[in-house]
C-alpha cells in the first residue's frame, strides 16, 4: 500500500524572530535562579520513573508559560532553565549508565531548543549579557556555555536561513533526540529540503558544513549515521520535499554574540550550503 506524504504541521512550529525586541523584565535572573533551583530539586524524580520523557514535567511547564505576559521570550527561557537544573542534578545521580546518558542526552536536547527559541526573541543586549548569566543564576559556567553556545548557533543559523527565504521549522524533540535534527528548512517553489544537524565549535573560523550522502557512508560519525538514518526512515517516507541531512558546525567564539545577522561571511556561507542543495541557483 502506498503511503501517502504529508505537509510539516503544528508538530513542526515555525521559527519566531524578533529582531526589534523590548528588554527583557529587570527581575529576569532572579526568576532563571529559582527555576534552575527548582530544577535541581525535582531531579529525584528520575528515580521513581522507568524512562523520561518530554511530558515528564509538563504541569509545572505549563505553569511558566504564563511569564509570556511579562516577555515573549520568557517562558522558553525559564523552561530552558528549569532543564538544565534538572540536567546538572542527573548528572550527579547513580542512576545505571546507558539510561542516565539517554535521559542526559533528551533533557540536554530540550534545554537547547528551548534556550535558541528565546535568543531569537531577545534583544541584541540581553544576547550579550546571557553569557554572563551563570554567575547570577548559580550554573556552573562550564554547563551555562555549553548550552548557551550550543544554543546560540542554532539561533544564528536560522536567523541566515530565514534572511535568504527559507521557511525554518522546529523538529518535534523525538526528531531531535532520536535523529539529531535541529532545524528544518523548506523553500517556497522547491522540493529539496533541509534536516540540519547543528554543532557548535571553537575551532571553526565561522561555519562549515557537508551535505551527507550515501558516499559518506564510510567516513560518517555516529551522530552523523542518526542523522541520515533518521531522514531515510522517517522524513524521506513520511513528509513532502526531497529532504538532505546536514551536518553544520558554527563557530561559537569568532562571531558576534549579542547580533545574529551582522557577518556577511556567515551569510555567504548559508547562501552556499542551500545553493548545494536548492536545484535552481538563481532563486538565492
């Protein structure tokens, strides 16, 4: 039987870029500190449950929500925090290995997709001082940058994706966990999509990147094969569009924290990646 494609939906929300955004409350770090506290202090239920999972703590997340009124941006930084509390206690847990890396892994994935939702509603001022942020909210600054880093180049990379036309999705946290997508990207008039597997790196001078192929296949890393795996299996049978896996590595020291759209370095290699994959060049 013939399985019938379908369009990307509301599992897959769209991008929000605000690039005139008002400061975020003068309150700010005082609430990340008590959710982050908060966090840390609701880790002992990883104990009592046989697997996490996304909806683990959905009643409390729902009660963040409600910061929206204050700034767009606050209810994903709070749950963001709220993660990586939870994140910091697991990992000082004696939990068995295998279940305490995948629970790591899954939470680690939801702190930074919902960290890179609120950079992209933030000011370029508030961008900037988020990196000093773990000294008022009590994260050791090791845990803050990896995230806040990690974070940050998924921001970047669909604020250049969204420039050029590109209508950027997020995946459902599954997508992200299981197959090590962080970004989606469509083109009007196009078939060919993007599954982006997004790293941050210190060594990059600005951004590389490498379409995967099946002529990879021997050269490819484990997170890399999850990544190709995941967009055969799941994208390439289930939705519309010629999807290609990516991996992207973004520098997280030689760009621009607070301003995510100033280098036209960054910009001309967005335009390349998606001109290696887009069949009709012109259109970028």
């Amino acid at each position: 039987m013939r399985t019938v494609k379908r369009s990307l939906n509301g599992d897959h929300p769209l991008v929000e870029i605000q690039m005139e955004a008002p400061p975020l409350p003068s309150q700010t770090t005082k609430m990340l500190g008590s959710v982050f506290a908060l966090g840390k202090k609701e880790t002992s239920a990883f104990l009592e449950l046989p697997r996490l999972t996304d909806k683990t703590y959905a009643d409390i997340e729902r009660k963040l929500e409600r910061s929206k009124r204050l700034h767009q941006a606050l209810p994903y930084l709070l749950k963001s925090i709220f993660r990586i509390g939870i994140w910091e206690g697991l990992s000082m847990e004696n939990k068995p290995g295998y279940f305490k890396k995948q629970d790591l892994f899954l939470i680690g994935n939801l702190a930074r997709q919902e960290l890179a939702k609120a950079l992209l509603l933030m000011s370029e001022y508030d961008r900037e001082q988020a990196l000093f942020w773990w000294m008022q909210i009590g994260i050791k600054q090791s845990v803050w940058k990896r995230h806040y880093f990690g974070s940050l180049s998924i921001s970047r990379l669909a604020c250049g994706l969204a420039e050029i036309g590109a209508i950027v999705r997020w995946p459902t946290i599954l997508e992200s966990s299981n197959h090590r997508i962080n970004l989606l990207a469509r083109f009007r008039g196009h078939a060919e999509s993007l599954c982006m597997m997004i790293n941050s790196r210190v060594e990059e001078p600005c951004m590389s990147f490498r379409v995967l192929t099946r002529e990879h296949a021997h050269k490819l890393t484990p997170r890399e094969e999850r990544l190709v795996q995941g967009v055969q299996d799941f994208f390439g049978r289930q939705f519309r569009g010629v999807w290609r896996p990516v991996s992207v590595s973004v520098s997280s020291l030689t760009l621009d924290t607070g301003n995510l759209t100033s280098n036209p370095e960054f910009a001309e290699k967005v335009r390349e990646m998606v001109q290696e994959v887009v069949t009709d060049l012109n259109t970028f």
